[in-house]
C-alpha cells in the first residue's frame, strides 16, 4: 500500500512540475509587443497564484485516486489528466508561439473540462470537488484576460 501511494504522489508531483515547467520551455515572455489589457494583473501575482492552484489541483487529483469504489472515478480521473494537459499546453502556446486566438480555443476547452470535473468529483469526493473549484475561478478570470488580450491587441 505504501509504494502505491509514493507512486501516486511522484505521477501527480511530476504532472505539476511538467505544467509549472511549460514556463521555460517558451522563451523570453517578454518577446512580444503586445499591450496588456487593462484587467491585467501583476507579473509577481502569477508565482503564488499557480503555487497553490497546482497544490489543490494535485492533492483533489490524488483524493480522488483514493476512492475506493466508484463508477465515475475513470471519467474523473481521465477529466483531471485532460484538464492538466491543457494546462500545459496553453503557456506555449499563449507565451511560446504568441497565438492569443489559439491559446483562447485551448483555455475554453481547459474551463469546460474543469468545470466537468468538478460536477464528476462532487459525487465521488465533495472536498476533491471543492479543491478544484479556486482553480475554475482562476482560469475564469484567464479567460477573460486571454480574450482582452485578443480585443486590446
């Protein structure tokens, strides 16, 4: 029981330091000439802000690796793996390859996977549920961010 659970912790550890990670793999974020939208918030504010997003998101996608006995806990499990990769996928494409409308396709994808999770998980494990739920509201407002982006610029 023990090397299963050190082996869920190192999965979901790595998925996060894989999406935290995107961030280097994209060059200087500052190449571009956009303008930022007025809504933008500061640059210092992301660093915290995705720290303890990734936290909750790792520890609701372990909790819910833990049910014993479900009929949703593959579609949870498959919803947490789909939301994660388009997590990562957005900052490359966003910061990376500088395509605001692409990056915009994939965050609505992210949002609606998301917010399927969360409807799945709150009949598996309400507190798996709760812990995703900072994390919509975040890509909520990215949403609306990655959309300024498009109209300012």
């Amino acid at each position: 029981m023990r090397n299963r659970t050190i082996v869920w912790v190192l999965f979901y550890a790595s998925t996060l330091v894989a999406a935290g990670g995107a961030i280097w793999f994209v060059g200087d974020l500052n190449a571009n000439n956009w303008v930022a939208p007025s809504i933008a918030p500061p640059a210092w504010l992301f660093g915290p802000v995705w720290t303890t997003l990734y936290l909750m998101i790792a520890t609701s996608g372990y909790r819910i690796s833990r049910v014993r006995s479900s009929d949703l806990k593959s579609m949870a499990l498959g919803l947490w793996a789909l939301q994660m990769c388009l997590n990562t996928l957005w900052t490359p494409v966003f910061f990376g390859a500088f395509d605001l409308k692409g990056a915009f396709a994939i965050i609505v994808i992210l949002w609606l996977s998301i917010t399927v999770f969360i409807i799945v998980s709150f009949r598996i494990d309400k507190v798996s549920s709760y812990l995703f739920m900072p994390y919509w509201a975040w890509v909520c407002f990215a949403t609306a961010l990655n959309y300024a982006y498009i109209r300012v610029n």
